[in-house]
C-alpha cells in the first residue's frame, strides 16, 4: 500500500517543475516498463498490482535498490496519468544532463517548438525505429519527460539522445545537409539523402521559425492530392523520414 506522501509525490512527477526538482520522471504500463527494467537506467520505485509483481520476480531483481510496492487497482488509479492504468508504474531516475554541445555522428531530426507531447512521443519512436541517433530540440519543445511524451514514445529514450540546444545556432554550424519541412518546397521524393543529413519539423501550428534555418537549408514537402490543410507534424516526420534515412 501507498501512504499519502508517496502518492502525493508520484502523482507530482506528472508536473515539469516536480520532475526537474526530484529529478526523477514516471513511465507506466507492461511495455514501457519492461523496457525500462531491461536498462541500466535507475529506478527508484516500483508500484504494481501483485500479480504483475510475482510474474516479473527477474526484472526486478535486476534493480535491488528499487522499493517495490504492491499496490491495488484502485490504488494504481489515482498515481496513474492513464485514462486505463496498466497494472505497472515506475519511478525512474532521470539521466544525468548532457553536457555536450557537439551534434553526434549521423544523421538527425531537428524539432523547432514542437508542443505536444504525443507528436514528440511519437517523433521519437519514429527515429528509434529509423535508427536515428539523435533528435535536435529547440528550448521551447515539450520536455520529453512529460508522460504522455513517454507513454508515446515507447522505450525510445533509451535508444534516441535527444538534445535541447539552440537550434538556430546548431543548425548553422552542424556541417550537415538541412532538409525543411516546409509548405512549397521542393518533392521530398526528387531530393537525394546524403550520408549525413538533418530533417527539420516545425510547430504543429506555426511550422519551422525562418530564423531557425541556416543559408543553404533544402525547403521539402510532402505533395498533396487532397483537400486537408496540412499534415500532423509526426505524421510528415514518418513519411519523409522513410525516404531520407530509410
């Protein structure tokens, strides 16, 4: 059973400011759980239904520092950010900071004020998917942390550093191909990848900020046939990624 302070605090780790004063963040559900016990990654509490917890005796052995809670399915309810809560929730260390300001090796996916945090999720486990190393983020993006950020992305912060940094000045020094996701650019399908590129998206609402490109970035789009204003900004992510770094 929780006391009240432990769920008061679980339940605050859903709050950008609460994970960045603890420095820990929640990721719920069998999946991402497991993925996240699979890591090396510390984990500082486990609450699950007991059923869960003896079924999965060997994951979490491999984290011995880790308070395990059994908890009921009410319980779960009222620390969960689900709508559905999944038998699961962890609470997980955040990484130590990158102190780094160099840009990786290989190409990369550069997010200019991308807000939500189900496009993020989703940006993320689309370059965990493509093997994409690394995702550029301007200052002003979702924090990856953000649950539903998380709960979208599927494990893919494991796999996928994502940097926030600023991206003008990034961009301009990177030395890398730029493609823009940008309305009358060019056919994405007519622009050849290189070996080392980064693909811009913009704002689900405002697009990529001019000041954000250097001289030289290539402007693309996704030609349309239909009649729907635009495209969701994950959804263009997938689609020009299976082309440039398929």
């Amino acid at each position: 059973m929780l006391s009240k302070t432990q769920s008061k605090y679980i339940r605050s780790l859903a709050i950008q400011k609460f994970r960045e004063e603890t420095g820990c963040f929640i990721a719920e559900g069998e999946k991402i759980a497991g993925e996240w016990l699979l890591s090396e990654q510390k984990v500082e509490q486990i609450a699950a239904l007991p059923s869960w917890i003896s079924e999965h005796e060997a994951l979490i052995a491999r984290h011995p520092d880790a308070r395990v809670t059994p908890v009921t399915e009410e319980e779960l309810k009222t620390i969960s950010t689900l709508q559905s809560p999944n038998k699961v929730l962890l609470v997980v260390k955040l990484p130590a900071p990158n102190s780094s300001s160099a840009i990786p090796a290989g190409s990369g996916i550069a997010l200019d004020g991308i807000r939500d945090p189900g496009n993020m999720g989703t940006i993320l486990r689309i370059a965990d998917w493509y093997g994409i190393p690394y995702v550029l983020c301007s200052q002003d993006c979702v924090d990856i942390y953000n649950p539903k950020v998380v709960q979208s992305a599927m494990g893919a912060h494991l796999r996928v550093k994502a940097i926030y940094c600023d991206l003008a000045a990034t961009l301009l020094h990177s030395g890398k191909t730029i493609w823009a996701a940008l309305l009358g650019g060019t056919d994405y399908r007519s622009l050849t990848p290189q070996v080392e590129g980064i693909l811009v998206i913009g704002n689900e609402g405002q697009g990529i900020r001019p000041e954000t490109l250097p001289p030289g970035a290539l402007a693309t789009t996704i030609p349309k046939k239909g009649g729907a204003e635009s495209l969701n900004a994950a959804i263009s992510t997938g689609i020009l990624c299976a082309h440039f770094f398929g």
